[in-house]
C-alpha cells in the first residue's frame, strides 16, 4: 500500500488525473464537434475533466490557461463552457464511480476499521449557487419571514471513508431536497465488508428496512443512532446491556397499519457532553451482533461520525475557501462538486502516503486524520509544479526521491494528540464564588460514557 501512494506521488496532478480515470477512459464518449466560427480545437472529456479538477485545486489561472498549460492547446474559456454544456452530469458520475475508492488496509491502519469492517459514512450537506438566472430558475431559495435566502441550495451526499476522509461515491440533489431520499441512493455502492455509520436523522424504520435490504448484499452492517422517544420492543437483552428490538414500519397514509415488523440490536448509553455539561443519552441500532463488537465498542465507534463533518469542512474551507459555488449554471454546479470530490480522493492518498512516511505508528495506524489537509494540499501543488516543469531535466528516480522528501515534510508536521489540560478555569485560593481546585484532572481524557442496560 505504502509503495503504490509512493509511485501514485511519482506523477503530476493531471497524470494522476489521467492514470485515475484510464478504466473509464473508453466508456466517455467523445464530444460533438458542431458548427462554430473559426478552427475547431479537438478537445476529449478526459482532457477537459483533467483541466477542471486541476482548477479546482486552486491552481492559479482559468480552466483554458490550466488547458493550455497542460495540453499545450489554444483554447479560449468560452469554448470550454460550451463543450462543459454538452457533456452534461452522466460523464462525471461515470469517471466518478472508477475514480473513488477505499484507500486504507486493514494491518496498516487499523483505527479505520472496526474489527473487520471499514469504518464509512453516509451525510448530506449544502452548497450555496451564486444567483444566475440559470441557478435562480432551477433552484428554489428558502422563504423565512425576513424574505428570500441570498442564495439558493444545491445538496451533496456523499459516502466517505471515515478514516481517510476519501469519498467513495456521490449523489446531488437540485430539486429533491430530502437527504434521506439522496442518501439511500448511495447504499448500493458501499464497499465490501463495511460498517456503515449514520446519524440521527436516519434513524427511522423506514431507513432501517432499506439498510437491511442493501448492507448484506456487501457483506455490511449499519450502526445507526435513534430518537430517545421512538418506541420499540425489547425481544431479548444481552449480557453487555445491549438487548434485541422489534421495529414496525407503518403505513404512511395509515399510521395504524404495519407493512413490516423488523429486529435488530440496539445499545442505550449516555455520553458527557461537555458543552452542556451534563450526560446525554444515546441510542444505537446495529446489525452487529454481541460476539462481533460489544455495546461499548459500537459506543466507542460512533464517535468517529464526526470524521465526515470534518471531511465536508476541509472541502469548502480549505480547498474551495467558501462554501458558495463559482458555477453558472446547474449543470456546471455539478461538474464542479464531482469534480472537487475527484481532487479530495487525490489528497486523501498523499494524506496516507505521508502518514506512512511518519516515525509515529500512532500517525502511522490511525490513517489519514492525523495530517492536515491544508497543509498536505500546499505541499502538494509545489511538488506538483516542480514535476511539471521539470518533466524533461528530472529522472525518475529523481522525481520519487523528491516526492518521499515532500511526504516527509508533510508527515512531520502531522497533528498531535491533546495534552492533558494542566491550567484549569479555578483558582487554588478563592476570594469569591469561584470552585476551589484541590486536585487537578484532565479535561483531554478518553471518551466518558456509560452503558444503560436495557431490561
């Protein structure tokens, strides 16, 4: 694994790009040359995609200057939205699908896995269009009573690799605005033996009865956390706390009337939570059984949720800088997001590659989360430009032992853990209602919990 990110560095941004989409490279089809003033420049889909996502990786200059550079091609901006026009949504979701995919092992990196089962999830987020008369037509803006949202919406849901921050698959919503009813559309694209983990907002019966449908078609299971109040029934408890639970998914036009009665595992535990600074309770269903993962393992394992928020920050802080697209149209609204999500899959690879250049195993286990993406991103462009331009006067050996330098520099400037706190908000000796501090504790302490047995 560690070698093939190794060669992977080796190349530049766009023959990486390029390498990355050659299994897809015979399905594109080729673009209608029509009738246009002045000489037709033949340009392919692959091209343009590879010009696109290298943009996107704010390499400074317009599409047709980053064409031009790389193809060495007279093309003006113009032109490329007008082939951009034609190609539509359907190529960049099919250079998508043999783009993406799972980047970690499970000997090398074990904290992106649960056991056995790679740690992915599955969330949805909102992109802002700039107001064209094109994306004001097709996207609708949210109404409050102080008027019109600034901009309208565009949804992404993606499926992640937790532990790497690699998107495995993607789907856009424009005028479908129910995440759920995006999401679901991604669950038969999970990769083989995964454990999928979903936030409270899946946590429904009828999301239920479609993760028991697609996970075992993939040898996966779910973990999903729950409202406190939906009711169920206990059928079984566990040794661990965790017990068996019976789901009715009801009829929507008749409450009354169950369609379906499902079981499935659940685990209560409270969790403290330090902004509210008081015990919250949980609720998890799984499809793993207690000899798989125990319910404070799953309790555990929830917490790594978190990994896609931070996945959809590094998109639009560090590498769009703003969560309002730049597109004109819808159509090229979703060029641009699939396209970003091609550039993130790139930098979550060199993120691993570094991690395993790192003298920590700590960094070196936990994949990809321990290496910043703006710095690894920075690191990277340089490496990038000194490959291109010295194509012709750099040896091979010459361009990996520069890129083992570049994953290096990255690695040793990798996130540390958090110290214990050792500065406390009290005073030793108070004069007012401040606490008094007797002992000193650790506000950077392992994840407190516990588990409520469920009789």
């Amino acid at each position: 694994m560690e070698a093939t990110h190794q060669a992977e560095g080796s190349l530049t941004l766009s023959e990486r790009i390029e390498e990355l989409m050659g299994k897809a490279g015979g399905q594109v089809p080729g673009l209608d040359e029509a009738r246009h003033q002045g000489p037709a420049q033949r340009i392919s889909a692959v091209q343009i995609i590879t010009a696109l996502v290298v943009s996107i990786m704010q390499v400074q200059g317009s599409i047709g200057q980053v064409a031009r550079r790389l193809f060495n091609m007279d093309i003006s901006d113009a032109a490329l939205s007008q082939r951009r026009a034609r190609m539509g949504e359907d190529i960049f979701q099919l250079v998508l699908r043999h783009t993406l995919r799972a980047l970690a092992d499970a000997l090398l990196h074990p904290c992106c896995f649960l056991g056995q089962w790679r740690l992915v999830g599955i969330d949805g987020t909102h992109w802002s269009l700039i107001n064209t008369l094109a994306n004001n037509q097709a996207v609708g803006k949210v109404k409050s009573r102080r008027g019109q949202a600034a901009f309208g919406k565009v949804m992404l849901c993606a499926l992640v690799e937790l532990g790497t921050h690699a998107p495995l698959a993607a789907a856009l919503g424009f005028e479908d605005k129910n995440e759920q009813g995006v999401s679901l559309t991604l669950l038969a694209q999970l990769p083989p033996r995964s454990l999928l983990i979903l936030d409270r907002l899946y946590g429904s019966a009828p999301v239920l009865h479609a993760l028991q449908e697609h996970c075992p078609a993939s040898s996966s299971h779910y973990l999903v956390r729950v409202r406190g109040k939906l009711a169920v029934e206990v059928l079984k408890p566990h040794r661990d706390g965790s017990a068996q639970v019976q789901v009715s998914l009801r009829d929507k036009e008749r409450p009354r009337q169950v369609n379906a009665v499902m079981e499935t595992r659940e685990v209560r535990g409270q969790v403290w939570s330090r902004s509210q600074k008081q015990w919250v309770e949980v609720r998890l269903w799984t499809s793993l059984s207690p000899q798989h993962a125990s319910a404070r393992e799953l309790l555990a394992a929830y917490a790594k949720r978190w990994e896609q928020e931070l996945c959809y920050r590094e998109l639009k802080m560090d590498l769009r800088g703003s969560e309002l697209l730049r597109s004109q149209t819808p159509v090229s609204a979703a060029q641009e997001l699939l396209c970003m999500l091609i550039g993130c899959s790139i930098l979550a690879g060199h993120r691993l590659a570094a991690a395993g250049q790192s003298g920590d195993p700590a960094v070196q286990q936990a994949g990809a989360v321990r290496i910043s993406f703006g710095v690894c991103r920075q690191h990277m462009l340089g490496l990038w430009l000194t490959l291109e331009a010295g194509a012709t006067i750099l040896s091979e050996e010459q361009k990996r032992a520069l890129t083992i330098a570049v994953h290096q520099q990255i690695a040793a400037q990798a996130l540390r853990e958090r110290r214990p706190r050792t500065c406390q908000r009290k005073v030793r000796q108070p004069i007012t209602k401040w606490p008094r501090m007797l002992e000193p504790t650790s506000w950077s302490s392992p994840l407190k919990s516990k588990i409520l047995r469920i009789t």
